[in-house]
C-alpha cells in the first residue's frame, strides 16, 4: 500500500474543515488553504498548518485534496498564474477532486496538466462526496472513487480515512465518479421538492402536519430526504442544516450537463427539470441562504408558517378520522408517484451513461436519495421480473385524484402534475395496462427498450 506523506487541503467550508480534521486525527501532518482567514485560525488550533496560497500549501505534498465549491475554483487553485499550485506540485503527486462538478471536469483537469504544462506524472483521481458535516468529521463520508489505476491506488490510503466502509471504487475512468453522484443527486434534488410539496399539500388539506410526518413517513411514498427534512418543518428551527444554494448548485450541473449541445445529445430530465425551476423560485425569493426544508414556503406565500402552525398533535398521537385518512392518502399517492417515477428518471440517466446499474441501485438504496419506491421497484426494473400489481393506469388514476383536490384548494403540485404528463406518455405509446415500472419506457430510444422487462 502507497504511503502518506504530506498533505494539502484545498477548502476548508463546512464539508472540508470536517474532511481535513478527521485527517489529523491520524496523526497526519496536514496544510490547509482556504480564502477565510478564521477558517485557517481555526485550523491551526485544531493542529493544522495553515498557507496564504494554494501554491505554497501544496509544497512537499504527496496527496492534495480539492474541497472547494466549483470546479471553477479548482481550475484557479491549480492554474492561476500568480498563487495556482501548478508550479510547486511535487512529482509524482495525486489530486483527489472532490468538489461537484460536471462529468467532464476531472478529465479536462488531466488533459491539462499533460497537454498544456507537461505534468504527466500527475495522478488525478475523480472522487465526489456525499453525506454531510458530520460523517465528513468522522470519517464515513460516502465517496465516489474513479480514475487510472494507478492513480486510484496512491489515492486508497487517504480515500479511506475519509471513508471508512463508504468507498465505491466507479469503473469507468475519470469522471464515473462524478456520473454516479449526478445520477444520485437527480434523486437528493426531486426529493428535498418533493418533501416540501408533500408537507404543505398536507397542511393545505387541513391535516394536522405531525400526523401526517408520522403516517408518510411509514408509508410506500417515503424517502430519506422526507425523514430527514420533515421533522425540520414541524418544529420552530432557524439552523440551517443544508442552505437552499447547495442543492440549487448540484442540480444545475445536472440539467446543464443534460442539455443538448454540439457534442451532446442530451438526455430528458423531466423531474430534474422541474425541481431545478421551484428550486430557482425559493432563492429568487430570497430563501438561499436558508435550510432547505424551507421550500414549503414557495407552495405557501401567502401562508409560508402553515406546515409548522398545524403541528399540534401531542408526542406519539398517531390516530386520525376517516376523513383525515382520506387526505393523508391524497398526500401518499403524489409522494409514491414522483418516488417513482424519479427512480426510472433516474436509473434510465445511470444507463444512458454507461455507469454498472446493479453497482449504482446498491450505492444509492441506502444512501440521502433512496426511498421505498426505489428500493423496491429498482430490483424489479434491472431484472426484468415486473411483480408490481399496480399498473401505469391505476397510478394515473390515483394521481388524478390528488391533483383535483390541490387545484380545488388552488395548491401548486409542480412535481406531481409532471409524473402526470410522463406517466400519460407512458399510456399514450400503449403501455398503461402494464406494471408501473413501464413509466421506465419513456426514456427508451430507437434502439429499443433500456430496461426490457414484463410481468413474471
């Protein structure tokens, strides 16, 4: 096993601060950068070595970690000509890429470093992360390793202690590691939406809103954002856990690198793209420095405290009228629908990127994107034995049902009105009668089914 000599740490935001101590606390000597100067004070007393430039940090370094926002901001940290670490990367160093970027970032990184500064020697490995301020603290991030060979294996010692039993080694090369991430962060996107779409259809319905997080939360149509967001919207809390902006940034990598262009023929994301744009309205309104749990005060502007006042039910009131069970179910049918439906938008994208589908279903089911309907219907979709007994048709049906009843209270379902459209499409070419995981069929092309399946 390769050796760990010295290290730089380049970003120490609330993800890399936690990333670079927990590095420490392998008794590791560490060098960190960042443009916050009480990031850097900080880090000294936590036992850190600080630098003013990412040109003088990386000196000596045999690893370099890349934390900062954008890919943006890694091409300066390497390249800028007055403080880029270009000139002063030791021989023979890797990079390890761990800020979101688009697929093609890490091997344009290589391409430059060989083509244009002569820097073959260089490893880089593309290795996004994935699981919040504490696990990076403690060292079971989720990571999404891909790259050469070699590169992979000088990059494994430290990958580990950032990761623990969460390292994914991607084939694929550069930039596989990123795809995946992508593929996971479509889902992360639709169902951070989807709990605040949900929590306020329930509280425009009249529901008391801790009952209805009690009941959604057991039910078909739940997800880990739903059980991770929901609590945050029933009690008065002003902590940001994750800003609005962060997801607004993933998910606009997402669509832009979708899109067609001149060496792209794109690939339709119908949910993403709506996400993107209710995402989009909360910050236009003012909302992206605040958690995003908050969005249920985009389906609510003239009532944005609605989910949190209808929160009375004493701790462990779990009993509801018939009535109230009707409602609930409104709310369940549109959370199993976008479930759904995001889990083939989302699997057809893994496909269509070459990406190792069973690989990719086992990362994602337990991590922030999975929900019932993926762990249960994904199965089903990669092994072509639909065992569903609800069909396209009786989705719609159900579907319809819930979008009369928001447009009756003049409450905006933006993402269930889509799945409506995809599921009708799906109807439309002849597959209604079959199991809902033929909603996977609108994302088929001329070469026939992506994911070939029938009734077992």
């Amino acid at each position: 096993m390769p050796e760990i000599g010295n290290i730089a740490f380049l970003g120490l935001g609330a993800m890399g601060f936690g990333m670079a101590t927990n590095i420490l606390t392998h008794k590791l000597p560490v060098t960190g950068f960042d443009v916050w100067a009480p990031t850097l004070q900080r880090f000294v007393a936590a036992g850190g070595s600080s630098s003013p430039t990412p040109r003088e940090a990386v000196k000596n370094s045999t690893h370099i970690v890349f934390m900062v926002a954008t890919a943006a901001q890694i091409l300066s940290a390497l390249f800028d000509p007055e403080t880029g670490a270009i000139e002063s990367l030791k021989q023979g160093a890797t990079l390890i890429l761990s800020s979101t970027g688009p697929p093609e970032h890490s091997p344009n990184v290589k391409k430059l470093l060989v083509e244009k500064y002569g820097r073959s020697d260089i490893k880089v490995v593309d290795a996004p992360v994935s699981g919040g301020t504490i696990r990076a603290a403690n060292g079971t991030l989720t990571i999404l390793a891909s790259g050469e060979e070699d590169a992979l294996a000088s990059a494994r010692p430290l990958l580990d202690i950032m990761a623990g039993m969460n390292l994914y080694i991607i084939p694929g090369g550069l930039g596989a590691g990123t795809n995946v991430k992508m593929v996971h962060q479509v889902l992360a996107g639709i169902h951070i939406v989807m709990s605040s779409e949900a929590m306020g259809f329930a509280a425009k319905l009249g529901l008391d809103t801790k009952v209805a997080f009690e009941y959604l939360s057991k039910s078909e149509g739940t997800s880990w954002m739903f059980e991770n967001r929901g609590p945050h919207m029933i009690v008065k809390d002003e902590k940001v856990y994750s800003a609005l902006n962060i997801i607004v940034k993933d998910v606009g990598i997402i669509t832009a690198a979708t899109r067609p262009s001149s060496t792209n023929p794109g690939f339709p994301l119908f949910l993403s793209s709506t996400t993107e744009q209710v995402l989009a309205t909360g910050v236009s309104a003012g909302f992206g420095l605040e958690d995003d749990a908050q969005l249920t005060k985009v389906y609510l502007p003239s009532t944005p405290t609605l989910v949190l006042d209808q929160a009375t039910a004493s701790p462990g009131t779990s009993g509801f009228t018939p009535e109230a069970k009707s409602k609930l179910d409104l709310v369940r049918s549109t959370m199993e629908a976008v479930h759904l439906v995001s889990a083939m938008e989302s699997m057809s994208l893994g496909k269509s990127v070459g990406l190792d589908t069973q690989q990719l279903f086992e990362i994602i089911k337990g991590a922030a994107g999975g929900s019932w309907m993926f762990a249960d219907k994904i199965p089903q979709l990669l092994s072509g034995k639909w065992t569903s007994r609800k069909t396209v048709n009786g989705v719609i049906a159900d579907l319809t049902k819930a979008i009369t009843a928001a447009n009756a209270l003049k409450y905006p379902l933006h993402l269930a009105s889509a799945v409506l459209q995809i599921l009708q499409l799906a109807a439309l070419k002849g597959y209604g009668a079959e199991p809902d995981l033929a909603a996977s069929r609108v994302w088929d092309g001329p070469e026939g089914a992506m994911y070939p399946g029938s009734k077992a």
